[in-house]
C-alpha cells in the first residue's frame, strides 16, 4: 500500500497538519528507546499507563487512578526537529490497531453513552444539525445521539480535522510515513502486548493491565446489530473514509447484505 506514488514516505513530507497529528499521538520512552503511537479506543489507556508506570510516575498499572492522558507522558511533538529524526531512526516504534467499525462504535457507545463533555460539544450540534425540527429547539440536550446521526455526521467531517477518537488510525499514526517495527492489534491484545514489552526490555514487575471489570466489550453481535440497522447508503458512504485502516491492516469490510443481516 505504501508504495503507491501518492502516500507519504517521512514525516518530513506530510503537510503541517498532519505532522501536528502525527507528533501529537507518538510518546516517547528515552530509557528503553521506543515510540509507540497511541489509537484512542484501542487500549491506549492501558499503554499510557505502562509509559508512566516504566518512567516511574505510577507505582504500578493496577493503581486505581483516573487516568491523565497528558500529564507525565512525553510526547514527540514537544521536541526539536533533529530530536524527533534521531528518535525516528533509532528507536523501537510501535502502534496498535483495531477493525475500524468496531473502533468507531465503541467511540460513539462511550462517548455518546457515558460522557457529558461530549454529549454538550458534539451531541447538541448534531441532533441539531442531522434530526429534522431542532436545528433552533434550545432544549436539545445532545443525550440521545443516534448511531445513524453520528455517521452522517462522520460524513460531513473532514478525516484531518476529526476528533481524535473517531479519526481513522491512518491519519493519527500515518503508517506509511513511519517505520513501525511491530502493528499489534486488539484483537490479539495480550500476547501483543506481551512482545512489546518483551522487545523493549521492560522490567518483569511491568505487565499489561488487564481489562477493566466495568469494560463493556463490544462483541461482534452488537457490532453487526447496529451496522445492520443503518441505512445501508451511509455505510457505503462511510467506508471510504476509513477505505485505509481496512486495507493497511488487513480487515474485512462488515458484510451487511440482507441474507447476512437476517441472521
């Protein structure tokens, strides 16, 4: 895929805008010299806390702490251009992927279900814009977003400028810009995990968290419920726009016939 004439081959060639994104997903672990670029919805708090847990700013993964995606966690983006070359170069670069619809389900079900910044930011703006009679109803509270109004306002949204939780992974992490030594993916999470920490010399008290008790997976039924209930027109719009994280990684596009979706 990467060979194609038109995809990237350095960071250096990106647009300023991508290079922003891309720099801002990549953290940074000098001791053990690796990179790892963070995909949110595909256990990135878990990684976060493996970062601050080998820096020495959290005891351990298990700590029952709400976790800060910002403090004590070095970011490429903060350094200087001949800091991030060198880095790029020499360290262990990893990132982890997930079947893109599933990514994006599981951003709307905690976002849209669970988090009330995002119900008041984006919430409100899309019932008014996509449910017919709100666009001026003050007490539209953003509280019953529909998975068909967050697809369709999925596709009026520019991939470079998404929020980072929907954004497809092609553009947060840009895999054809980047060498990445190791693509893990959420489907395989443990022994993934595992390798990593095995190739970067983590100490043995340092181990991948396991899931959250309250962790509500989403399992391949629920995905299929909801992509069966769309109006098959915005799926087939939608594709498109996540057309690389499917190809790159190897993942099938959802099949949503109707012999399939009686089942």
């Amino acid at each position: 895929m990467c060979s194609q004439k038109n995809m990237p081959h350095s960071v250096w060639s990106l647009s300023p805008l991508q290079r922003k994104t891309l720099l801002q997903h990549i953290l940074v672990n000098d001791e053990h010299r690796f990179l790892y670029c963070y995909v949110p919805k595909v256990a990135c708090s878990n990684w976060k806390r493996v970062l601050k847990v080998l820096n020495g700013a959290l005891e351990s993964v298990d700590v029952n702490v709400k976790m800060d995606h910002r403090s004590d966690l070095l970011f490429l983006s903060s350094l200087k251009p001949e800091e991030i070359r060198y880095r790029l170069k020499h360290y262990f670069k990893f990132m982890f992927v997930r079947e893109p619809m599933e990514r994006l389900l599981s951003a709307y079900r905690n976002k849209f279900g669970e988090i009330d910044s995002y119900k008041k930011k984006y919430g409100v703006e899309i019932v008014k814009r996509y449910r017919k009679g709100r666009a001026n109803d003050p007490s539209v509270k953003g509280d019953d977003v529909t998975f068909a109004e967050f697809i369709r306002y999925l596709l009026d949204e520019d991939v470079e400028r998404m929020n980072e939780h929907w954004m497809p992974v092609y553009n947060l992490c840009q895999p054809c810009a980047v060498s990445y030594n190791f693509i893990g993916s959420y489907e395989r999470l443990e022994s993934d995990a595992e390798f990593v920490l095995q190739r970067i010399g983590a100490p043995a008290y340092v181990h991948f968290p396991e899931r959250q008790t309250w962790y509500k997976p989403v399992t391949t039924e629920t995905l299929h419920y909801y992509l069966c209930s769309l109006p098959q027109k915005l799926l087939r719009e939608l594709l498109p726009k996540y057309i690389l994280d499917f190809s790159l990684f190897t993942y099938p596009l959802p099949n949503t016939t109707t012999e399939h979706c009686r089942h």
